[in-house]
C-alpha cells in the first residue's frame, strides 16, 4: 500500500512537470494552429536560466522561479516577434520547421555557451517525512502544489478574464475576432508568454528534482510533453494537464514493474494504442472535414 | 542588367536544348558511373572527400525518399530515423552474422542492402495503417512513436549490442554503390510521382476527401507511398551502416529525423531537383563550415531560419527543374504559363 502510494507521489510528481510544458505547447497550439517545437529547448533555457540566477547571482527560490519564469517568458515572445510572425500567412509545415531551427539554434547555443552538464544547487531546504515506510520529500510536495497552483492560476485566466475570452476567441476564429476589436498581435504574443513561461517554470522544478542539466535535455523531455498534449487532444488546456498526469503515471508505473528501459517503449505502445482507438485525443473533438 | 538577363536566357536555353535530347540522361549516368568506379579503383580523390560524397548519396536517398511523404503526399512524418535504424541493423547483422558460408561478403553485400531495405518497408507498411484514420499532426505523434520504440526495442535486445551498438561490418559502402542507389531512388520516385497512379498520391495532398470522391484508393496509395519511402530509407541505412563501420540506437534517434525533415524543407517539398539541392546544400555546408565548431551548429539553423521566413517553400518549394519533368508535362506548364502571363508568381 505504501509502495503505491510512493509510486503515485512520483508520478504526481514527474506527471506535473510534463502537464506544465504540454500546457506551453497546447495553448499555441490552439491559437495558432501551429506546434511550437521549440518549446522544449525553452524548458530547458527555464533550467538554465535557474542556474544562473541561482549560482551566479546566489538568489532564493522564490525570484528564481518568478525571473526564470519572466526571462523565459521573454524570449518566447522574441522568438514568436521574430521568427514565427513572418510565417503566420505561409504553409504550415515552413512554421514548423522554423521551430524546428529555432529549436536546434536554442540547444546549440547553450552547448557552445557550457559544454558540460551544470548541477543545479538545491535551493530548498529538503525535509523528509518518513511515515511508516513512506517518505514523503518536502521538494515533491512544493513541485506538485507549484505546478498545481500555475495550472488553476491558468485555468482561471483562460476561463474568466477577458484575455482569455479574447485567446478563446482567437482560437475559434482569428479573423473574425480582429474585426470585433480584439488585439489578436497582442494577444499571441500573450499566450506565448505564458506558455513559454509555464515551460521556464517546469524548467527549473525539473532542475531542482532531477539536478544535472544539460543543452539537449529539452529534446526528449519537450516530445514526450507534446504527446501529452496530443493524448489529452491538442488545443485543449484541461486536456493537456490530464496528457501530462497520464505519461507521467504510465512511465513511473513501467519503470516500477519492468526494468526501467522498458520504459520508453511501453509508454510510447501504449500511446499508439490510444491514438488508434481515439485519433483526437482523449478530450479532443474531431473536426469534420469538408470538401 | 538587361545584358545579364539576355545572356542568362541564352544560356538557359542552350542548356535545355542539350538536356531535352534523348542522350542526356544515359550519358550524364554513364559518366557518372565512370566517375565513381574511378575514383574507387585509382583513388585520385582523397578519402575524406569520398566519405562526403558517400554521405552526400546517402542523404539524398533520404531526402527524396521523405519527400515523397512529406512533400508529395503531404503528410508529416517525423519518423525517418526508425525506418533507416531498421534497414541499418538488418543488413548489417547479415552481413555480419549472417554470411553464407563461401560466400563473398563482396557479394552478399547488395543483397544484404536490399534485404534492409525489404525489411524496413515491411515495417513501413504497419505504419502506413494508422495513416488510414488519422492525419496532420496526430499521424506526426503515430511517426515520431515509432521511431522512438524502434530505438527503444534496439537499446533492450542484447543480440544486437543494446545501448552499445553494433561493429564489426567490413567497409563495404563504395562510392560506385552509393551512386547506384541514388539514382535509383530519384528514378523510381521521380517516376512514381510522374505516373497515372503517383497522380493519386498528388491528390491526397490536396485533398483527400475530394480525391476518393474522384475514385482514388487512398488507403493502397497511402500503403505504397509509406513502402517505397520506408525501403529506400532502409536502404540508406544499410549503406550508412556500412560506410561508418559501426551503429548505436542513439544515432537513429529524434535528431536525426529532424535533419532529414531539415534537408527536405530546405530543397523544397514534392521536388525532385529539391530533394537533391536540400541535401547537397546541407551536407556539404556543414562541412565547409567545420572550422567554425560548434558554432556551425548555432549557425544552420539560423540560416534555416531565415531562408524559412524569406523564401517559406525552401529553394524549389512546389517547383521542379526541367531536367526531372516529364516532356508532356513541359507542354502542359507552358500552357499554363502563357495563360498566366503577367499574373504574380503563383504559388498554390
């Protein structure tokens, strides 16, 4: 019992970090129609820019996040300014390409900046509870409550203000919505904001979890959340954060019964199962094609 | 300027008369072949220059092979990788396990290569099922799956080395092969696109709906496109296999999907001479800029960048050279050229 129980506080754990970056890439998604590959290369400049500000600059854990988060959140909306919205009237696949580049230009500008893995410094005091033969760390505690309370921070303003009508809007028709006053530039660049900014954000909760990081860790990390935000069905916030708990559920559950580089390949099965079975995700409605 | 116009026309023309002539290709071929058996016997060009061109062959190979995917069906595959891990093991685990006795691996070697190859469209026939119903970029995760579990399958089976790798394969990739298999990947899918039935594939693209109403079997189009393209990735390879001399699961990996998907987009989608540009331009490129280190990495895919923002069909997007269209098609594009004479560049 205690067992399950510590495997679910992983998977709570691990699940929560994933649900955080599929949000970045659900949410541009929806507004844009376009997958921002590059995001994963922002979560991994999230964990960096945590390690500068926490080794060079020796601060606390709460400006680190807020200045990971802020810094992150910049450079997402420079890159949407730059190189992405030149591209918003041509084909789709020149987008996703251009993210592609910006991706690779991300990661091969850190490594030529630090070529060797950084460590990450703990910036929390880590207390263990021990109950029973349960022991809960005061870190998987802090990262699960974080990222739970940026999600309703999130559903909130997409839910109940008047950028997120207007980012609803938007997803539901962007021409229409520019002709009823809505600053549609403005309000892209808004939800990549805060897309990117949840990215910086698991960025640096993965550094203080899993401490070494490294140029190319966002790779694996950012597709393993893209298919979450395809599990949940892309374009749906709620459904990516259910896209992220499931992987993360599946993965710890692989690695606690099979040896754990089964991991992958179970994970990855079990999603081409689901995709077979409902091509839309699990939240996700088809959309009718038209002749 | 207008000097420069006149002389480029010119010079355009000279050069279409010479390839419209029914000996260009078998000549133009020959040479080639002459050109690669030569340097492979008397070696009058240096090693690390082969080695580019024998990678340049390969990436062609995948270049074109993508494209007919990504460009001419239009869907977005990011899976490359897988089926190129599985025509790589296959044909060297025959060549280095598998070798009949008394035979010469010399030339076992192109039946190894084709089993690679066989082997990888048979898995590229299983990948081409979930295509049936699902599309965009929910068939991109159905790929981007597959190449991941082809190179978790290879890290857990430990007859093939696991995470190691496997070695051991003699170096049998020579150049006069690469060129072999080059060209006969640009001609069976220059010819496929160009045929009656490569015209279905053209409709999937554009739509799909549209084209079953118009008595197209997407699904057998689907499955024959996803075949050719997975064998000839298998066949790369198998080639690469045998030029590196030594494999790992890693190389197979997302990366290297996202630089076949680089080379296609770069050339151009559903362009042969495209395919071609693409991966010259890339290969040749990173090599040039190798005193640079790691900064040519940082780099490309700026370039990438700003070639996608200025010019968002890559250099022959949609367009294809003369040398590689079919002469009926020729009368067909200068029909319509005339009707759209003054008309702005129309790109579809």
């Amino acid at each position: 019992m205690a067992y399950i129980f510590q495997q679910a506080l992983n998977a709570l754990q691990l699940g929560s970090i994933y649900a955080l970056i599929a949000l970045g890439y659900t949410m541009v998604y929806g507004i844009l129609t376009m997958i921002n590959f590059a995001h994963g290369d922002l979560f991994m400049i999230g964990a960096f820019f945590c390690f500068l500000l926490a080794v060079h600059l020796k601060l606390s854990f709460v400006p680190t996040l807020l200045l990971s988060m802020l810094g992150v959140a910049g450079l997402g909306v420079i890159i949407e300014r730059l190189a992405y919205k030149p591209l918003r009237n041509a084909p789709r696949v020149s987008a996703i390409i251009t993210a592609l580049g910006v991706g690779l230009f991300l990661e091969n500008f850190t490594l030529a900046l630090s070529p060797y893995p950084k460590h990450i410094p703990p910036l929390l005091e880590n207390t263990t509870w021990i109950l029973g033969t349960l022991s809960i760390s005061s870190l998987q505690i802090i990262i699960i409550l974080l990222s739970l309370v940026l999600m309703l921070i999130l559903d909130f303003i997409v839910q109940h203000t008047k950028a997120g009508m207007a980012m609803r809007a938007i997803s539901w028709d962007k021409t229409i919505v520019a002709l009823m006053g809505v600053p549609v530039n403005k309000i892209i660049s808004l939800t990549f904001a805060i897309g990117t900014g949840l990215g910086g954000a698991a960025g640096m909760l993965y550094g203080l979890a899993y401490p070494v990081i490294d140029p190319y860790m966002g790779i694996i990390i950012g597709w393993k959340a893209f298919i979450c935000a395809v599990v949940g069905g892309i374009g749906n916030i709620r459904g990516a954060m259910i896209g992220g708990f499931i992987l993360g559920a599946v993965e710890i559950l692989v690695a606690a019964f099979f040896p754990s580089t089964f991991r992958d390949f179970v994970a990855f099965t079990l999603l081409l199962i689901l995709l077979i079975v409902r091509p839309y995700g699990i939240l996700g409605k088809p959309h009718p094609q038209k002749v | 300027m207008v000097f420069l116009k006149t002389a480029w026309h010119a010079l355009k023309k000279r050069w279409h008369t010479l390839t419209d002539t029914r000996y260009f290709w078998p000549i133009f071929l020959m040479a080639g072949l002459a050109f690669c058996v030569a340097v492979d016997t008397f070696g009058f060009v240096d090693l690390y220059l082969q080695l580019i061109l024998i990678y340049l062959g390969i990436n062609i190979i995948l270049t074109v092979s993508l494209n007919l995917i990504n460009g001419y069906m239009g869907e977005f595959s990011v899976g490359h990788a897988g089926f190129m891990a599985v025509g790589a093991y296959v044909a060297s685990l025959l060549t280095v396990h598998g070798l009949p006795a008394g035979v010469s691996v010399n030339f076992f070697f192109p039946l190894a290569i084709l089993v690679g190859g066989v082997a990888a469209a048979l898995v590229g026939f299983l990948v081409a099922i979930p295509s049936f119903k699902t599309r965009g970029d929910y068939l991109a995760i159905v790929t981007l799956a597959f190449c991941m579990i082809v190179k978790s399958v290879l890290e857990n089976i430990d007859a093939v080395g696991g995470p190691r790798g496997l070695l051991g394969m003699e170096k049998l990739t020579t150049l006069p092969w690469v060129f072999f298999w080059t060209v006969l990947s640009l001609w069976v899918i220059r010819n496929l696109v160009y045929s009656n039935f490569g015209r279905g594939i053209l409709s999937i693209r554009e739509d799909e709906i549209a084209s079953d109403l118009m008595s197209v079997n997407s699904r057998q189009v689907k499955i024959i496109a996803f075949v050719v393209s997975s064998f000839f990735a298998g066949i790369a390879g198998g080639l690469f296999a045998h030029a590196l001399q030594f494999i790992n699961p890693r190389m197979f990996d997302i990366l290297k999907s996202t630089d076949v998907l680089i080379m296609v987009y770069l050339g151009g989608i559903a362009s042969i001479s495209g395919s071609i540009i693409g991966a010259s331009i890339y290969t040749i490129l990173l090599e040039i800029l190798r005193p640079l280190g790691v900064w040519r990495m940082v780099l490309m895919p700026l370039m990438l960048v700003l070639l996608m923002i200025f010019r968002p069909h890559g250099i022959m997007g949609m367009r294809e050279a003369r040398l590689f269209t079919p002469l009926r098609d020729l009368a067909t594009e200068k029909l319509w050229r005339q009707k759209k004479e003054g008309a702005p560049d129309a790109t579809p």
